[in-house]
C-alpha cells in the first residue's frame, strides 16, 4: 500500500512536470512570401525584394523553448534562403539557411519550410536572406523572451522598441554586387542608413516618415539594437540619455552605462533607457564606424527620434528641432575599443579549458592579378587587379551543385576537401607591411574538421593585406566566449595571459580590431556543416568565409537529424 502510495505520487509528479512543459512549448506556424513590392526611399520607388511585402519583414517573437515552423515561398525572380541569425540549431542544421553550405537555394517559385527549436537562448536576435545581397532589404527581428515564468536580469521595462539599423540603395543592390563581381571593383556604396526601414529627417524626402519611438517621464524602456546594414559598422546614440548595455547577441551582461554603442553587422545589442531628461524630442543616431583607411564609404546619418509622450505643447507632435546627440569621429577605434572591452558575462562563466583544436586564422583582403583571359574592364580593382578577401589565405568559393551538409550527408564526392588548414600556410608580420608577393590568396571550397565534443580555441588575426579593418566575424551554429581582443599581431607568450576565462561575454559575431586580433572558444557539441563568415556581405563576396564539419557524436541525441523531404534540390 505505501508502495503504492509512493508509486502514484511519482505519477502525479511525472504527469504534472509533463502538463507545465506542454504547457509552456508552443509551436508557432508562420508564412513567409518573398515578393518584389514597390518601395519608396529618398524621393525614388524602386522594386524591392520583402517577406509580405513588408520592409523591414516581420518581427518574430517567441519563448525560449518554442519551435518555429515558417513556411517561405518564393515569388521572387531571384534564388533565395533564409537564415535565422543566432539560432543555435541545435541538429537542426538543415534549417540554419546559408545557401550552398546547409541548402540549395529556394528557386523561384519554390517553397522550403524551416523548422526548428529554440532551446536555451533569450534576448535579441534577427532572420535575414543568406543568398547573394538580399539580406540588403530581407530581414526582420527575432525576439526571444524568457520561457513562460521566468523574467529578465532585470527591471521589467514598461515598452520595448526592436530598433533594426539598415542600409538602403537607390539601386537594386543585386545590380550593385552583380556589377562589383563583374567588374573586380568595390561595389557602390550606399545611398542612406535606415532605422525600422526610414533614413530620417536628415535626408531628402524622408522627414515625415522619421520613425517615433515613444517614452515617458519616469519610465524604463528596452531597445533591442540590432546591425541589419549590409557593409557598415555603426555607433549608435541617444542624445541627452545613457544607455545601460544588458545584453548582445541574445546572451546577458553585466549591465553597465555608456553614451554610444558600436555595433558590427549581424551584432544585437539590448540597452535600457530612463525618461530622465526634460520632457521633449531627441535624435537616436546610428552613423559608420569606418576603419579601413582612405576606402570610400556611405558617411551619412540616419535619425529617429524619441519623443516624450507628456511632453506639453509645444513639444508633442509639433516639428520642433530634436536634440542632436554628439557621436565619435567615424574613425574613432580608441571609442570602439573602449565599448567592446566593458562588455562581460553578468556571472562567472565556464570557458572551454584543455583545448583540442588551437586554431590560428588571419582575416583579412587579398588582390588577383588580371587573369589573361580576362579584359580590363573586369579587372577594375587597385592598380587593374580584382578585389579578393580571405582567411588562412583560402578565399572560399560555394560549390553550385548540392550544399556542403548535403554533400557530406549523402557522401557525395568533388564539392568540398576537408584541409582547410589550421595555421596560416606560410607565417608574416601580419600587421606589418606585408610583401605585395603574399596578396594574392588561393580560392577554393574547403572545411575544417571537429570531432564532436571537442574544446575549440580560434585566433582570428586581421591582416594589412591592402588595408586593415576590423571585420565582424560571425559563426553558425555556435555562440562563442570571446576571451580577449588586441592590438598588432597575436602573440601566445605575452598575450595568453590576458585571456579572461572568468566573466567573458558570449556572442555570435566578434569585431576583429582593425590590425588587431581576437580569441574566441566554443565547445564543438552541435553536428553539421557551419559557416564562419565576415558578416560585412562585400567581405563574404570576396571570400572572406570557411566553413567548419562538425562530426556526429554517440547516439542520435549527438547526430545531426536526417534531411527534410522538402529540401530544396540544386
Ligand atoms: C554605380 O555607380 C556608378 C557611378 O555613379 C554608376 O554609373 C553605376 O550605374 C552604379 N551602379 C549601379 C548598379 O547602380
Ligand atoms: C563625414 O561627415 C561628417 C559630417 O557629418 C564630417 O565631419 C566628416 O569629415 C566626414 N568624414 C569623411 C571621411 O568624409
Ligand atoms: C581620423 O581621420 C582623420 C581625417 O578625417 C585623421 O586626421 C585622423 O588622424 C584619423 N584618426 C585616426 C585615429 O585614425
Ligand atoms: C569569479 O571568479 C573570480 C576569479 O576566479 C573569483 O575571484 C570570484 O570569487 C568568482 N565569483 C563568484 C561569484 O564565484
Ligand atoms: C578564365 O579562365 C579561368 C581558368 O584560368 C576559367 O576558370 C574562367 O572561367 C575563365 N573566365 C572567362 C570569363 O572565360
Ligand atoms: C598601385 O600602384 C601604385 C604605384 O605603383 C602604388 O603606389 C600603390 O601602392 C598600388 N596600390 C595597391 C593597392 O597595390
Ligand atoms: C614596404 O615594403 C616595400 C618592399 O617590400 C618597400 O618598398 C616599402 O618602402 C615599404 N613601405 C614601408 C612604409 O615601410
Ligand atoms: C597564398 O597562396 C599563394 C599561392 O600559393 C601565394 O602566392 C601567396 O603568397 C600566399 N599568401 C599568403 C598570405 O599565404
Ligand atoms: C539558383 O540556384 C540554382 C541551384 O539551386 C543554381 O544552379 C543557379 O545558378 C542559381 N542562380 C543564381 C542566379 O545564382
Ligand atoms: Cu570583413
């Protein structure tokens, strides 16, 4: 009878913890149609390509512990794939997106459903097109609040305000990456900045769709910042109020106050604001942080403007000139390296440690010489070359034919070689000035091999190689800790003990300095084929990518899960 007794009150329990967790997961079906829509900018319509003819798309949001099944059909005249920026993916990696590494892109007129959980992530992160240059104006934000009962870190902010920083062109962007390709130049630069899709009063016929963002006195409000642009990393501001940094990348932080973010494209930031200044309108600014030198780039400035909802006439609704926050000099890196180095995990943090795979990459721009077969008009980079880009001097080419997950799942041979190395081929003074001799890199379709469960630590080195920058260097499938960041080049003598294995921040995009390094580590727990990538789009057109195959464990729950039957084939 106890036993009984006992036995039914463990089935009371199992039943009940069964009840809270259906109870909580929910499955969220959405339709994503990528259309052409008609939208005007800066006095001029153009067709563009949106989901639901909607610019920015749509705004996902979920609980952690969601899954996502979103169906995308594609009316557009273009290939195209969507990928879910952040989303670990966790054996799911046939829904991460990048074309040609996890899929063949949907063609026109297909259709591919994405589906996949969210498992253990919260904060902000953003979906966007991983196919040529659509993301330009393909992408949306995905908010991901605490499961159903939890809270955030912090006070519950009364509003909370995606805050998405795009970049518009006058022209079709695939006609400007489609020329640059053709032409082994860089690609035209941009026309506007955008925030929530308006470039603001500051440019022409923008003013009266200058996005609002609304406060009050008193009240605590969230911004989820999120870097959509193509090509550009921005400082944004606020004028008259602090910003206290508690999140990037949808992993928390130790909350701490600033007057300017940085953000790299593909990086989230979620900072809180208080109500605290006279009651009024204040510009919000998004401009370039540019650290290639003497590179042309778009240098204007995209507004928004928070308004205080109290503020009595004649503030509320009336045209009266918004303050102007002070942002740094475009080039202003000592700013950026101030930020980037006030960021850090709220609580002590446990760093991969006996590290398997010692990783050293250089990141950075490369040079081919006119090749014969070639005419000059195609080789209109510097001094008559054409602009290239790499790492480990590999400039990564996609193969055309089957995806590389889907080459290594079904063992098709001759569309990858798994030697991408682990050192730079031949070692220099990376920062230094470097022989024209070293320009020019090899390109080629190769992939680094994890065992699963190993413990990975990568140097990710920028080069001088035609200029330095820093490059946002995103990685699938994984968040990362990023354990330093430096200047000149890596050092393991003098540098390795300045690694922070204690409160590190976790991210999934890290701002290389410009002529300088970063460390990252990440446990490889998550099979499948992952990109690693510069998130700047004319980086990655260049070849500034590699991918990592990250093998099967023991047992299904280490195994990548099988295929959809609605893959999209080549
Ligand atoms: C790029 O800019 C050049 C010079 O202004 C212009 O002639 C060309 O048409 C532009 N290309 C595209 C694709 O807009
Ligand atoms: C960019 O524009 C600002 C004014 O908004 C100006 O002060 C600065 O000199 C410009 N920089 C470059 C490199 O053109
Ligand atoms: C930033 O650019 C200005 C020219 O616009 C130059 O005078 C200054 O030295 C540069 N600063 C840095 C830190 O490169
Ligand atoms: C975090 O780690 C540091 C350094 O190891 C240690 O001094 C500190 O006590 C730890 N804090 C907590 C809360 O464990
Ligand atoms: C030029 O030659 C290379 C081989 O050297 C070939 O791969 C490429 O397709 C050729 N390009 C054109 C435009 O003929
Ligand atoms: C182009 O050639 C000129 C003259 O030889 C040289 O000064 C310059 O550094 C070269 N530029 C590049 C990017 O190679
Ligand atoms: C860089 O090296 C080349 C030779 O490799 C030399 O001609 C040039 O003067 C050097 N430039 C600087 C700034 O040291
Ligand atoms: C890249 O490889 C090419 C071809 O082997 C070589 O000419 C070049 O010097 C290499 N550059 C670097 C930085 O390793
Ligand atoms: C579209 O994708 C197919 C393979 O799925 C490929 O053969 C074709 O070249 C792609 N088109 C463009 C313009 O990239
Ligand atoms: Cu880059």
């Amino acid at each position: 009878m106890k036993v009984l007794k006992k036995g039914l009150m463990y089935l009371v329990i199992l039943f009940a913890s069964i009840m809270v967790s259906t109870a909580v997961a929910k499955i969220q079906y959405h339709d994503f149609v990528v259309q052409a829509t008609p939208v005007k900018r800066l006095c001029k319509t153009r067709s563009t390509i949106t989901v639901n003819g909607q610019y920015p798309g749509p705004t996902l949001e979920v609980n952690d512990g969601d899954t996502l099944v979103i169906s995308v059909v594609n009316r557009a005249r273009y290939n195209v794939t969507i990928h879910w920026h952040g989303i670990r993916q966790v054996r799911t990696g046939w829904a991460d997106g990048p074309e040609f590494i996890t899929q063949c892109p949907i063609q026109p007129g297909g259709i591919y459903t994405y589906r996949f959980t969210i498992e253990g992530q919260e904060g902000t992160l953003w979906w966007h097109a991983h196919s040529s240059w659509l993301r330009a104006t393909v992408y949306g934000a995905l908010i991901i609040y605490p499961r159903q009962g939890s809270t955030y870190p912090f006070a519950e902010p009364k509003r909370e305000t995606p805050i998405l920083l795009g970049e518009w062109w006058n022209a079709n962007p695939i006609d400007v990456v489609n020329e640059a390709t053709r032409t082994g130049g860089a690609p035209n630069i941009s026309d506007a900045y955008t925030i929530n899709g308006q470039p603001g009063d500051l440019y022409r016929c923008s003013s009266s769709e200058t996005i609002i963002v609304p406060i009050d006195t008193g009240e605590t409000n969230l911004l989820r910042v999120i870097n959509a642009a193509l090509n550009q990393e921005l400082f944004f501001a606020v004028a008259s109020h602090e910003l206290i940094v508690v999140g990037a990348d949808a992993s928390y932080l130790k909350p701490f106050t600033t007057s300017v973010i940085m953000l790299g494209p593909g990086q989230t930031t979620d900072v809180l604001i208080t109500g605290d200044q006279p009651p009024g309108r204040y510009y919000m600014v998004a401009q370039p942080y540019q650290s290639a030198q003497g590179a042309p780039f778009d240098n204007t400035t995209t507004t928004a403007i928070l308004d205080y909802i109290s503020a009595p006439c004649p503030f509320r609704g009336t045209p009266s000139t918004p303050v102007m926050p002070t942002l740094p000099a475009f080039n202003d890196t000592a700013t950026v390296t101030a930020f980037t180095q006030n960021l850090r995990s709220p609580d002590n943090v446990s760093v991969p440690t006996d590290i398997d795979e010692n990783l050293f990459f250089t990141v950075g721009l490369g040079l081919f010489n006119c090749p014969p077969n070639l005419s000059s008009d195609q080789c209109q980079g510097p001094n008559g070359t054409r602009f290239a880009s790499s790492m480990n001097n590999m400039s990564f080419v996609l193969p055309s034919t089957y995806s590389i997950l889907q080459a290594y799942h079904q063992g098709i041979p001759g569309v990858f070689t798994t030697d991408f190395p682990a050192v730079p081929p031949v070692a220099f003074d990376y920062t230094g000035n470097v022989s024209q001799s070293l320009w020019q890199p090899v390109p080629g379709t190769k992939v680094y091999e994890l065992e699963y469960g190993s413990n990975v630590q990568i140097v990710l080195q920028d080069t001088s190689i035609v200029s330095g920058e820093n490059h946002p260097i995103h990685l699938h499938g994984y968040n990362f800790y990023v354990i330093a960041v430096g200047f000149g080049n890596f050092d393991p003598a003098t540098h390795t003990k300045e690694f922070n294995l204690v409160d590190p921040p976790m991210r999934n995009t890290v701002g290389v300095p410009v002529n300088g390094w970063a460390v990252i580590r990440f446990l490889a727990d998550n099979p499948g084929v992952w990109i690693m990538h510069c998130h700047l789009d004319v980086h990655i057109t260049w070849g500034l990518a590699m991918a990592f195959l990250v093998k099967d464990g023991v047992g299904g729950l280490q195994s990548l899960e099988s295929p959809p039957e609605d893959l999209p084939p080549c």
